[in-house]
C-alpha cells in the first residue's frame, strides 16, 4: 500500500435533486422529490424527513408533505454529469467513471505541481461549484474502498479525508452497512450475531464469517474490513454491460403495458449497444416489486449479438417465465441489461437459409440513423403510443 492518501471518490450530492433545485431557484431549500410514483432522487431537505429511495412517491408525501415533486428530465441529468467529468478529466487525466454522478480519481503524481490530494479535491469541489453548479462530496483515502466510505461519511457537500495510519480507527467504529455488499439479508444476518460494527466483522475471524456468509461473501467484507483492497483507479474501462431501467410508478399495468416498455428498453439498450459495437451474449432482465423487493432473472444466448429483435425475444421470455409473480406481487420497476459483451463487437454470421426473412441488421441500422438524426423518439414502437413509460434512466456497470 502506498504511504500517501492519493484516491479521491468524488459524488455528486443527491444528483438529480440537485439539478433541479440549480436549474429552478424556487426549488432551492425545499425538499424535492424527482420521480413518477417512485421516487429517483430526494433532496437533503427531504430525507431529512426519512423520505429514501425507492420509496414510493406517496408513502414519501405522507412523510414530507411540503414535498415538491418534479418529473425527471435525463438529457439535463445527461449534460450535466459529461460538464462535472470534464472537471475531472481537468483535475486528473486518471478518471475512472463507476456510474453518472461518480468516480475515481488518481492524483498521487501532481503532488509538485498541483499540491496535495486534499488541496486537490478541495480545488476540484470549488471547480464543480463554480463550473457546473452542483454540490459534490469528496473522499480521500489509500484505497478505493476507503476512499469512497469516506465520501459517504462526509456527505452532504463535504470533504473528508483519511489519513494514512489512521484508517481502521475511521473504519472500525462505522456500522457494519459501510461495507461494499452488505444489504439488509447479510446486515440481518450479523446484527442477530451481535455483529454490528466494521470493527466487530474484524475480530470475527475469517472462518467464521465464511461459516455465517458462504465464502466469497465472507471473504470479501473480512478483507474489507481490514482495509485491504489492492485495486487501483483504471482508465478506459470498458464497461461489462449496458443497461436501461424505467421506473412504473405504483398504479397497476396490465402484462401488454409492462411488455411495451420492455420493448422501448430493448430498443435503447440494442441501440447504445451498436453505437459502441458490442454484442452480448447474457440478457438479465430486473424487477422491483410494489413490496420494494426485488428479482433478477438471466439467460444466455447461444451466439453474441446487438440485434433488437434477437435481444427483445430473450427478455420477453424471462417476462413470460414472471408472470404471475408479476401479477401477484405488483411491478414498480423493470430494468434490461445485457452482459458477457464482445469486445470488438464481432457477431457469428448465420447462412441466409430463409431468403424471404426480413434483414433485421440493416433494419436496425436504417432506425439508428433515423434516431440520431431527429431524435430518439423520431421512432418508436406503436404499442408505446399515448401510454406513459415513466422514466428510463441508464444502467451504468462495469
């Protein structure tokens, strides 16, 4: 391990909340919710009420009645994460993107000629400030683990670092939900072992959580908490699947409204898919139900490829296989992803043995450029006219 603290995680504060409240002065100070009957994004001012998300729009309205509720806009969400990654890219050229509103930073080598990490990040806050409008947090710590604790910790609009040498005394008295992977089934299953802290997983030993977790979960959160976490910031990642999800509010969809916006998902993940000419082989499709539980469901094809229909076909059937899950326990979300991607986005070409299919490849391509040239709703399906889909918002993954 390095004897410097020189990895920034850098968040964006409650990011689409944020870009209202820049964008609409009247909203400045009050609690805002962004969403379609689920809530995507709260301001401070309304979690402060315990308002969180997913929550439901109107379970989040009982708890913060002054809520202002606003529609997502995702082109302005869009530009204003690529404004905040080009003051990253001008702090650093070592960037590592993890989703829209955050990342990683290396600044270990401009000690001489930008100052230290803290005085960095301390200048990087004031750039996004200044440049972009936004509040961001910033945590700085040896290692990318600690790093982004440390943003977490020093939320809102904050900047924190730890120093080297003094890492498990930051990390130790933290609640054991700090650490990467631990959600409520893995916090219920320590906190009944009267493990509640980071420092408690670390005297448990690494036999033993393996015994409560299975082995890589137990591992895992033993090496997490003892800080170690050998991982440095990489540049030009390529990202191991694309994504698209939409939020469906809370009011019941029958089974043809939850298929349309599949299909409008499908299309915008196969179209993002050709644009960085890589096809995929594993199509994994979400579900969040009305209960805030939730399912994935996952299933390979037998050749790589970036074809809507192909892609479409897939995930309809994993749509099918849920139906009455669906039905029973109610959907508030849907997210498609496809995974396993090609890095150079080659597809095993098929002999032409029905002359009279249609080409689906030149199909897609003739659609994209449409799309591109008057804009992504230019085209759409007709069973998504007239009907609200609700919000898509990217699946960033890497």
């Amino acid at each position: 391990m390095d004897d410097q603290a020189t990895i920034l995680h850098a968040d964006l504060d409650s990011f689409y909340a944020s870009v209202e409240q820049r964008d609409d002065p009247s909203l400045r100070g009050r609690p805002v919710l962004v969403g379609m009957g689920v809530v995507l994004a709260a301001s401070y001012e309304a979690k402060a009420f315990g308002v969180r998300t997913p929550m439901g729009v109107t379970q989040a309205r009982r708890l913060c009645p002054r809520a202002v509720v606003v529609p997502p806009r995702m082109s302005a969400y869009t530009a204003a994460s690529k404004a905040v990654f080009g003051v990253f890219r001008d702090t650093t050229p070592i960037v590592e993107g993890i989703s829209i509103d955050e990342a990683f930073l290396e600044v270990g080598g401009l000690q001489r000629i930008r100052g230290t990490p803290a005085a960095i990040a301390g200048r990087l806050r004031a750039e996004v400030r200044d440049r972009v409008g936004l509040p961001i947090t910033v945590g700085v710590a040896r290692t990318k683990f600690l790093a982004k604790v440390a943003s977490a910790v020093g939320k809102p609009d904050g900047l924190l670092v730890v120093p080297p040498g003094q890492e498990l005394a930051f990390l130790h008295p933290l609640p054991i939900e700090r650490l990467w992977g631990v959600g409520p089934v893995t916090s219920g299953k320590l906190r009944e072992r009267q493990i509640r802290t980071v420092g408690h997983v670390a005297q448990v030993g690494e036999a033993a959580l393996v015994a409560i977790l299975g082995p890589h979960a137990g591992r895992h959160l033993h090496a997490l908490a003892h800080n170690r976490d050998p991982r440095r910031v990489r540049t030009g990642v390529r990202r191991g699947s694309i994504g698209s999800q939409c939020a469906l509010g809370r009011r019941d969809r029958s089974f043809e409204e939850i298929d349309a916006v599949l299909a409008a998902l499908a299309d915008r993940v196969t179209r993002r898919m050709r644009a960085a000419k890589r096809a995929g082989r594993t199509v994994t499709v979400r579900f969040r139900f009305n209960d805030f539980t939730r399912a994935t469901r996952s299933r390979s094809m037998w050749k790589a490829s970036m074809q809507t229909q192909a892609i479409l076909s897939t995930a309809r059937a994993l749509l099918a296989d849920n139906a009455d899950l669906i039905s029973t326990r109610g959907l508030t979300l849907i997210g498609l992803a496809v995974s396993n991607l090609d890095s150079d986005g080659h597809q095993q070409l098929e002999l032409p043995f029905d002359l009279d299919a249609p080409d689906v490849d030149r199909l897609d391509t003739a659609l994209d450029a449409v799309r591109d040239k008057y804009g992504s709703s230019s085209v759409t399906r007709a069973a998504t006219l007239g009907r609200e889909l609700g919000p898509s918002v990217p699946i960033l993954s890497d």
